[in-house]
C-alpha cells in the first residue's frame, strides 16, 4: 500500500500526472526537493491568477513565489506539512483548511499525520499531494507520479469546493506536469529545455475533462 492511500484512502477530489525519467530514484527524490520556481516555465503566471489563495502567491508572505528556493520548501513554509515519507519512493504533503477562500477562512493548526488524520471540522478539506517513485525495468528508468486528494468534511464543503475546483484544476495539473518534467530534465542533466507545446496539450486535454 502507497503512502497516500494510507493517509487518504477515500477522497472527494483527485488529479494524477506521471512521467517516465531516466534516472534512479535516490537522484529523482532530491531532484523533486530541490526545483525552484525558476526550473518551471509558465509558473509565475500560474501562481498569479486571481482564484489563488493568496498565501500561494503573495511573495511578502513567503508564498509560492520566490524563484531561487525549491518550491518543497516554500510549500512547507506556506502551510504544508510532511505528512510522510519513504526514502527513495515516496513522500506526502498536507494540508487542511478553506483553502478555497481568496483571504480568511479557517486555517487550523496541523502539527503531525495524527492530528491531520482526525481533522474533521465543519465546512473544511483536507488536501494530500503526493510524489512516488517506482522503478522501472533494467534500462534504468523509474517512474514518477503525483497525485493531489481531496477530502471534504460534509456536503456545504464539499459545494463550496467543487466550484473553486473547476477553476483550480486545470492550472493545478498543468503545474504539477511542469514540476515532474523540470525532475526530469534536471535529474537527467540533459541540459535542454523542453518547449511548452506540451504544456499547450495538457492544458487543452485537463480543460475539455473539466469544462
């Protein structure tokens, strides 16, 4: 069993994106810790749509914003907290709140998987997001997925959420295909930057899924 199916089994909401990378896990693990927002093309423009939390986006409060540190660290600093991890094969995110709300909303406290697990208050989500290395044949290639989960806590929240959902979910994706192919192309030292055509078909192909 994953780590993300032990912590979110059951969820609400879900969005999943892989891709192959020709490296070994231990180089493909520290690579996803150390992609900063300058390794992501697009991202300052993702992160600064108007439907974001601002504690995403808001470089005065340490938000999703600042190009030169990894992106694992200022989602740490933004509110997430490491839920779980499995060296070399996987590690997940957490979060719980309304993150669906532009300002306020509540923002409780989440000190450890335990008290994330029995998190529970009214008109509230919980959010995993997860990276899984799975190595692959013998041609030295693995496997690298994410995958975001969402948990409502009753049906208000659950409305509330889906709304915010359709207007979050095709740039969500987008950036988390951005990330796994920054891993990518940095874990592989390939040293060329891959074009955004395929940005423009995921975007394309997330947006007809969702509208």
């Amino acid at each position: 069993m994953t780590l993300l199916n032990e912590l979110m089994g059951t969820y609400h909401f879900n969005e999943v994106c892989s891709i192959t990378v020709r490296a070994s896990p231990s180089k493909i693990h520290q690579t996803i810790k150390r992609v900063t927002a300058s390794d992501i093309p697009l991202l300052r423009g993702l992160l600064s749509m108007p439907f974001l939390p601002r504690r995403l986006v808001d470089n005065k409060t340490g938000g999703l914003f600042t190009s030169s540190r990894p992106l694992f660290d200022q989602a740490l600093n933004s509110g997430f907290i490491l839920l779980a991890e499995s060296p070399n094969q996987e590690f997940v995110l957490g979060w719980a709140g309304q993150f669906w709300k532009l300002r306020g909303g509540s923002r409780p406290k989440i000190r450890d998987k335990d008290e994330f697990a029995a998190f529970n208050m009214a008109d509230c989500a919980k959010a995993t997001i997860n990276f899984r290395i799975e190595r692959g044949d013998d041609d030295g290639s693995s496997k690298l997925s994410t995958e975001t989960r969402i948990w409502t806590t009753d049906q208000e929240a659950r409305r509330n959420f889906a709304g915010y959902w359709r207007l979050i979910h095709p740039s969500s994706a987008l950036l988390r295909c951005m990330w796994l192919y920054a891993v990518r192309r940095i874990a592989e030292d390939d040293g060329c930057f891959e074009r955004p055509a395929f940005l423009v078909l995921t975007w394309v192909f997330f947006s007809k899924n969702i509208w």
